[in-house]
C-alpha cells in the first residue's frame, strides 16, 4: 500500500539558515500525525512544503504515490486549515466552502449537496448564508475546516488551528476535529507547539527540534520512552537527575545518585550503559511520590510547595543538593516547606538517556 | 448612568479640546464658503462692482446658460478619464510594492512621495520641456530624421491628462497599495490550496478586496482632478479649460465675483455628493487611511 505521504530527505534552506534538515517521514494513509515542536523548530515550514507554499532545497516530497515537487500547489489535492483560519471575507459562507469544488468543475446541485453535509459534519447547519464576520472564532474555524475537508483531499494539513481559540472552546474543538478525522478517515498532519494537543488527538507524534526531528512514535512512546533529553524536556515536567551506573540488573539498571543514594531504573535506556558510567536519569514530576514514610531508600526536604487545588506542586532537594520536582494529586493536606519527606520513585518509570 | 456620572466640567473637556479647531474650521472655511453662498445671490453690475440686492439671477444664468453646462460635463468627462487612467496606471505598481519581499518596501514607498517635494508648478512646467514643438520627444524624433514637423503634443486634452496623471498617480497607488498590503496572505495560499492559479485567486480574493482602495483612489483623483485649474492652465489649450479655469476667469478676469462664487459653490456641492455616494458605498475611511500611511 503506498503511504498518503511521503518525504524523503527533505532539507530546507533559506539562504545560510536550515529551516528543514534532512527530515524523512511517512505518513499511512488515515492516521493522524502530529509535528510538535517549539517554534522554529521546521514543523510550519515541513507542512508548508507538503503544500507546496515552499519548496524544499533537497528531497522529494510524494503525496499519494505521486511525486509532487513540481507540482504546483493548486495541482496538488491537499486541504489547508490556518491559525486565523483565512475564510474569504467578502464570499458567504457556502461560496467558501463550495470554492474549491467550483475550481474541481463539479456541477452545482452537488456543490450544494456536497456544501450541506460538510456544514453537517462540522456541526453548523444552515449557515450558508452568512458571512464570515457573523460567525465566532470557533465557528469560523469550523468552516475553514469543513472548506478543506469537503474537497476529499489526499492529505489534510493543519497549521496550528486551535492556538487562536479560548482555552475551553479549544478542548472542545480538539475533540471534535479528532471525531471528525476519524469519521472521515482523513489523512491529517497537524502541527502544535501544544504537547497536550499532540498527545491528546494524535496516532503519531514527531517531535522536532532545530530542523530535525528528534523522536517520533505513538504518544505513549514518545511520553514514555522519550530518546532524547529534548524529548523528555519539551514533553511533560521532566526531572533529570545525575548518577552514576552502579550494576546491571537484567532489564533493569542500578545506579547511584549524586548524593549517594541508590535508585533502580526499571524503563530502559536510550544507548548502551555499562557500569562505572555517568548517565542522566529521567523521571516524570507525576511519577515522583512524596510519602511521609521514612522506609523508602531516598529521604529528601521540601523547599518549596505550590498549592493547585486539587494538586500539589513540590521542589524537593535531595542529599547530595539535587533538586527534583514532584506533581501529587492531593488526598489530604499538603506536606509543608521544610518536612523531611520520604521520596519514591517506581524503577518502571525512570530512564535512562 | 456612566453619562449622569460625568460632572459638569468632564462634559465640557472634549467641547475644550476640540475648540481651537472647531473655531478654524468655522472661521477658515464655513464662513467663508457661507460668503461665497450669499455672494452668488447678488447683482453683478460692471468689472468689480456688485450690489447686494438679493436675486437669482446669477443662478438662473448657470442653469439656463449651456455653456456652463458644457465646462462642467468636459470637467466630469476629462476628470472621469484621468482617474481611470490612474487606476489602470497605478494598479500594478501597487500590486508590486505590496507583494514584493524586497527588505526595504519603505524605500520604494518613499520614492513614491518624492515628486511631493518638488513644486506641483514646477512638475507641471516640465512637462513643456517634454512635450513641447521643441521638446525632448519631439526634438529627438526630429534628430532622428523619423519625422520632419513637430507632432502638436502640448496644449491639447492629452497633455491636460497626462499632467494631471503625473500629479494623481501617487495619491493613487498609495490608495490601493494600503488595501493590498492589508489582505491576509493566508487568503491567498488558501485559494491556491484549493486549486485555483495564481491569476484565478487574484480575480478571486486580491481584486475583490483591493477594491476599496481602488475606490478611495478614483474618488480622490476625480475630486482633485475636477477641481484643479493650473494644470490646464500650463497644459492646455484655449479649448482645453475645465471649471476651474472657468471660475479663476470670471473672478480674476471678469471681477465678476457673484458669478463667480455661483460657479464655486456648484463645484463644491457637485463634489460632495460624488464624494457622498462613494463614502455611502465604500466609506470614507480608506481615504483617510491611505492617506495617513
């Protein structure tokens, strides 16, 4: 089966600065792909190419089998959502929806058909008429959607279209534009800066970084299993921590910690370790369990606590000064600034970089 | 309630405010204009000499007298002429400051405002050096040995407009370069992406929405383009005077003032109501933009 898309070491240059290095991906048919980056990091500029905005320097870039490199862009059977969702503000709602099918020289009485069960997919009937300015963020938002999606394209390509919304019309239209994607079976390449989007909405994740791309993977894997200390950094609250390797344990690895004390890593490793070596331990804040318990191996001291409500924020500092932070869910009070706390930390969830 | 909560004298502080203009407005134009309008009511007796016997003789001469018809429909025809030639002249270059990624766009903006620090008289007089029997052009064509007589250029309808062109055009490309450079580029990528070429989503998108700009620029050189009268003073002929020319005459030359400020006043009132069914249709907001930037 050949993938809906397909880069092959796309690099792109503007003049001396790399925007794009070296990146290759493929993309299955139906699954929605998510570029997570920092801003800068290429994730714009690969969706841009994929559309044909920009071409790359070097690489080749197919969409549907077909090599599209000098394809121009209105050739290509692509649908393009904006940040500011660029509906065309002098044409009514039903003429921009409809825009792209006139220029597929589809009949008119299908350009309707076709215009009502997009507006009823996106879950705004009956709007045809209006102009865009009549219509709220997240409803224009929809139609810049339902604009793309009605022209069945091969690949749709998303450019960051929840970071104008609120925050909670954002959750809810992150929800919706995965049902929607998922009853349309839509290839679809979303690019976030948003972790909690890319993780909450996407098949695959590709992290990138400067130009390339550091990881990619299911949201699980990248989350989990993160292979680079930027992955680990950008997703989530990551605590890394320095030590030494002590002793292979199976699977597991055993290694002492600046300050003396001992942890087992029980999730893997990104390289080879051997004893004697000098790694950098990852560990989740959420994964990091502060007990008032002394039976557990590493003891620590609060020095700074957030209270959140239904959550709790601890900076606690262990023997040899190392600082790690710890997010509790919070079933009683909050341990306070100064308590000698317990700190436990599961082998499963540590990993080694 | 936010209104009856204003104390008296934070209901005068704007009426303070505006006052110094308020009063130029009203002493520098209303009242003159308000002169003018009770002027064209008295009787003109000899060069110089009216009396102020309230009539409406001067009114009915200009609407019974088809010669003054004649100067206002050359006027709107020369004018409307002008301003097309304008926007045709002044559409791509518009297009190009707008759409260029050249660094410096403020350069070529600024180029664009150049001619405004040579004197509009000056600019004007230069074009006798262009067009006239021993112009450039013709002096060249003449060294040339293409033709034998000087081509008749300067003094016609054509130097007329093409000197009022000289002086609108930038009024006009800055008009239409504000509502280009205001179009999302988004807009555009996304007509692209839905298949349309690269002249299809002009038709599509940057034309429709440049129009109010287009607009604000045919209307201002219109209205400037009717109301001027040195340029067909430099460059016309005889038979080349528009109302301008016609209203300096009767006041300069005939002192005939009561005609005279009849004629201004019809000027004035037929302007504003071309200027009042544009701003009805496009708003009068794009020129103040345009000609703020």
């Amino acid at each position: 089966m050949t993938n809906a898309v397909e880069l092959r070491n796309i690099t792109l240059a503007y003049g001396s600065f790399v925007a794009v290095e070296n990146v290759s991906l493929s993309i299955e048919k139906g699954t929605f792909l998510t570029l997570l980056g920092p801003s800068g990091c290429g994730k714009t500029t690969i969706l841009r190419s994929i559309a044909g905005l920009v071409n790359p320097t070097a690489g080749d870039i197919e969409i549907a089998g077909r090599r599209v490199n000098d394809v121009p862009i209105h050739k290509r059977n692509i649908g393009l959502v904006f940040q500011n969702y660029a509906l065309f503000p002098h044409k009514t709602i039903f003429d921009n929806i409809g825009f792209g099918l006139k220029y597929r020289n589809v009949p008119k009485p299908a350009i309707a058909a076709k215009v009502k069960r997009a507006l009823e997919i996106v879950r705004l009937p009956g709007v045809e008429k209006k102009l865009p300015s009549e219509l709220s963020g997240g409803q224009q938002q929809r139609i810049a959607l339902a604009r793309a999606i009605v022209i069945e394209p091969d690949v749709l390509l998303l450019d960051e279209p929840l970071s104008a919304l609120d925050a909670n019309l954002r959750d809810e239209m992150r929800v919706e534009l995965k049902q929607i994607q998922r009853q349309t079976g839509i290839t679809t390449i979303f690019v976030t800066h948003d972790q909690g989007e890319a993780l909450a909405m996407s098949d695959r994740v590709v992290v990138m970084n400067r130009g390339r791309i550091e990881q990619m993977g299911s949201p699980f894997d990248v989350y989990e299993h993160p292979q680079t200390e930027f992955v680990a950094g950008f997703l989530g609250n990551a605590n890394f921590l320095q030590a030494t390797v002590v002793a292979m344990q199976g699977e597991a690895v055993q290694v002492r910690l600046a300050g003396g004390a001992n942890l087992l890593v029980g999730g893997g490793h990104a390289r080879p370790v051997k004893p004697g070596d000098a790694v950098k331990v990852v560990v989740r804040a959420e994964k990091v369990v502060v007990t008032p318990e002394c039976t557990v191996p590493i003891m620590a001291r609060i020095v700074d606590v957030d209270y959140l409500g239904a959550l709790a924020r601890y900076e606690v500092e262990l023997a040899g000064g190392q600082r790690l932070r710890a997010l509790s869910s919070l079933h009683e009070k909050a341990r306070s600034l100064g308590e000698t706390v317990g700190v436990g930390i599961d082998p499963e969830h540590c990993r080694i970089l | 309630m936010a209104v009856s909560m204003l104390s008296a004298a934070e209901k005068r502080r704007p009426w303070i405010l505006l006052a110094p203009t308020l009063a130029a407005l009203v002493l520098l134009m209303l009242v003159p204009i308000g002169i003018m309008l009770v002027y064209s009511f008295y009787k003109f007796q000899t060069a110089g000499v009216e009396t102020p016997d309230l009539n409406l003789g001067n009114w009915h001469e200009f609407f019974s007298d088809s010669y003054y018809h004649g100067f206002l429909w050359k006027t709107a025809r020369i004018s409307a002429i002008t301003a097309l030639l304008c926007a045709v002249m002044g559409y791509p270059p518009a297009y190009f400051i707008a759409m260029t990624s050249f660094r410096h766009k403020w350069l070529l903006l600024l180029l664009l405002i150049v001619p405004f620090w040579i004197s509009f008289t000056i600019r004007t007089f230069s074009w006798v050096h262009i067009l006239g029997e021993k112009g450039v052009i013709n002096a060249s064509l003449m060294g040339l040995g293409l033709i034998s007589e000087p081509i008749p250029m300067l003094y016609t309808e054509g130097s007329v407009i093409m000197g009022m062109i000289h002086f609108l055009l930038p009024y006009m490309v800055l008009n239409i370069y504000v509502s280009l450079d205001g179009i999302d580029r988004n807009l555009i990528s996304a007509a692209r992406s839905l298949g349309c070429t690269n002249w299809q989503a002009f038709k599509e998108v940057t034309l429709p929405l440049s129009l109010p700009g287009l607009g604000a620029g045919l209307l201002l050189s219109f209205v400037l383009a009717a109301g001027s009268y040195v340029t067909p003073q430099i460059l016309g002929g005889r038979k080349d005077s528009l109302f301008g020319n016609l209203i300096f005459d009767t006041i300069m030359k005939e002192l005939n003032w009561p005609m005279g400020t009849t004629l201004s006043v019809v000027l004035l009132v037929l302007l504003g109501i071309v200027s009042i069914i544009y701003s009805r249709y496009m708003g009068l907001s794009t020129i103040t933009k345009g000609l703020s930037r």
